[in-house]
C-alpha cells in the first residue's frame, strides 16, 4: 500500500477514529492503519469464542434455575418479582417490550432468553445473586458442568473476572472498538475465555478448536 493511498484511507476513516492506534508519537499513518485491520481481523476470529460462551453461558444458567429452583421460571417472574432483583427485572420487562415492537404475540421464554442481554445474564453471576441462586444445590454444577474441582470454596469468586473480561471484550468487539491494547494482553483474555467455555463444557471448547483461528491471527501482529 503506497503512502498516497494511506494517507488517503486515513482521512475517509478519520483521524480521530484511528488515534488510538496511535501509540506513539513517531508511528506513521502507515502504521496505524496496519493496526486498524490487524484489530478487524483479530476481532473476527474471537467472535466464535465469544458466541459460543454467549450462547452456553445462558443457557445453563437458564437451565440451572429451572432445574433446582422454578421451572418456566422467566414468565413467571412477569406475574410475580420472586427471583430478579429491580435492576435486571427491569431489563426483563425491556426484553418483554421490545419483543413486543417486533411482533411477537406469544412470548415463551426462548424468545426471552434470546432477547436478554449478555450483561442481564453475567449479573445473575454477582454475589448478589449468590443467596437467591447459586447456593441452591447442584446450581453451580448445572452452569459449569466441566469445573476440575467442585469441592473448592466461592468458585464463583474466581470465574466472575472471566466473565468480565467476556462482557468487555464483548462489547468492544461488537462496537468495533480496539482490543489490540487491552490491559490485561488479548492473548491472556484469550486463554481464559476458552478455560471459562471448558468450564461449561468441553465438548464446546473441542467444537471451538475446529472453528476458531485465533492463534493464526495471532502471529501476524504488525
């Protein structure tokens, strides 16, 4: 790519929008805009990962509530607030909502599930929540079906920064955000996000294996 046409890119893009692949002084426009498609590309090969994590991850909390506490248990919670705290009862009747605005007539609770937002079902993973769920017995096992070691005190202490790392990156990577500079090192999110997925299930992470090519983008950092 010759500099006429860099320097060209970087204006269309803006140059605001690729400040932040600016890191130092001296970079040059060519530089900055090798990083730019270098975090497209990395971006894309993290999103099986994060879909299957997404996917899985509510499912069995999903699963969880229904098997030790209320079965249908999300449209229950419309005719009686006995298991959601305010804050994501309130996303629930968003959820309820917005489903509405798309037509839905009979909302059953697949189509809530969908509609949930990551972030209503990491939430259901605070402490907050550990009282009303996780400490109903055969909960924690029921989500991460996969954990090495279930006699090991508050496990759920230790897999919270995982899902937030998941929630953040997430969102980044959705928005179409840098993660080539995260704090933490994308390869370090990386590793423990596929370590929370072999928590879920292992059979996900072998599945992940065959479909994800992260490690291949990896290694072509500019």
């Amino acid at each position: 790519m010759d500099n006429i046409l860099t320097d060209d890119i970087v204006k269309l893009f803006s140059e605001s929008r690729l400040s932040s692949y600016k890191f130092d002084f001296t970079d040059d426009n060519y530089i900055v805009l090798e990083r730019y498609l270098y975090n497209i590309e990395l971006s894309k090969s993290l999103y099986p990962l994060l879909s299957l994590l997404e996917i899985t991850l509510r499912n069995r909390i999903n699963q969880a509530i229904e098997k030790t506490i209320k079965s249908n248990w999300l449209i229950q919670e419309f005719e009686r607030q006995d298991i959601l705290l305010n804050g994501e009862y309130k996303k629930l009747l968003d959820a309820k909502q917005k489903l509405i605005k798309k037509g839905h007539k009979n909302i059953n609770k697949d189509d809530l599930i969908a509609e949930l937002s990551l972030g209503f079902w990491i939430h259901l993973c605070t402490k907050r929540y550990k009282t009303k769920l996780w400490h109903a017995q055969g909960f924690f096992r029921t989500v991460f079906a996969d954990y090495p070691n279930f006699s090991e005190f508050d496990k759920l202490s230790k897999i919270f920064p995982i899902l937030q790392i998941m929630l953040q990156l997430r969102n980044r990577v959705s928005h179409h955000e840098i993660i080539i500079n995260h704090p933490y090192g994308i390869k370090n999110c990386y590793i423990d996000l596929k370590k929370l997925l072999g928590y879920i299930s292992q059979d996900c992470l072998q599945f992940l294996d065959k479909i994800c090519d992260f490690e291949k983008v990896y290694k072509q950092k500019p």
